[in-house]
C-alpha cells in the first residue's frame, strides 16, 4: 500500500502537467486568432490606404484643372475689360 499515494502523487503531477499544456495551448490558439485578426485588420487599412491614395489623387488632379480653368477665366476677363476699356476710350 505504500505504492498507492506515490501513484496518486504522479498522477496529481501528471494531472498539473497536462493542465499546462492544455493552458499553453489555449494561449498559443488565442494569440493565433489574435494575429490573424491582427492581419486582417492591417489588410483592411492598407486596402484603406490604397483607396483613400487614390481619391487625394483625383482630388488634386480636380484642383488642379481648376485652377487652370480659373487662370483661364481670369485671363479672358482681364482681356475683356481692357477690350472694354479700350472700346470706352479709357
């Protein structure tokens, strides 16, 4: 009988030591969803990025036709007045 309680005691151990491992499984599953919600996240904001790159783009090249459309327009009118001007005698 003096088997028994070292037997109880190892299996006590055995017990502890598969609890850990399953504890450090349980961990290791979720710092994996972690990371893979970490990436698609990132996915997500490169993807973001991308679009977002894309419509400042277009905005500047809107910007910058009408800024020349401005010139432009501004360059006609002063034509203008000074034809008018011209026309008054002025």
């Amino acid at each position: 009988m003096g088997q028994l309680p070292k037997l109880d005691e190892a299996l006590d151990r055995f017990d502890d030591a598969v609890k850990q491992v399953e504890a450090a499984m349980m961990r290791a599953k979720s710092a994996e969803s972690q990371a893979d919600a970490s990436q698609g996240e990132s996915q997500a904001l490169r993807e973001d990025r991308a679009r977002l790159a894309a419509e400042l783009d277009e905005v500047r090249a809107n910007a910058e036709r009408l800024t020349d459309k401005t010139q432009q327009a501004a360059e006609k009118i002063a034509s203008a007045m000074s034809r008018i001007n011209t026309a008054l005698g002025e």
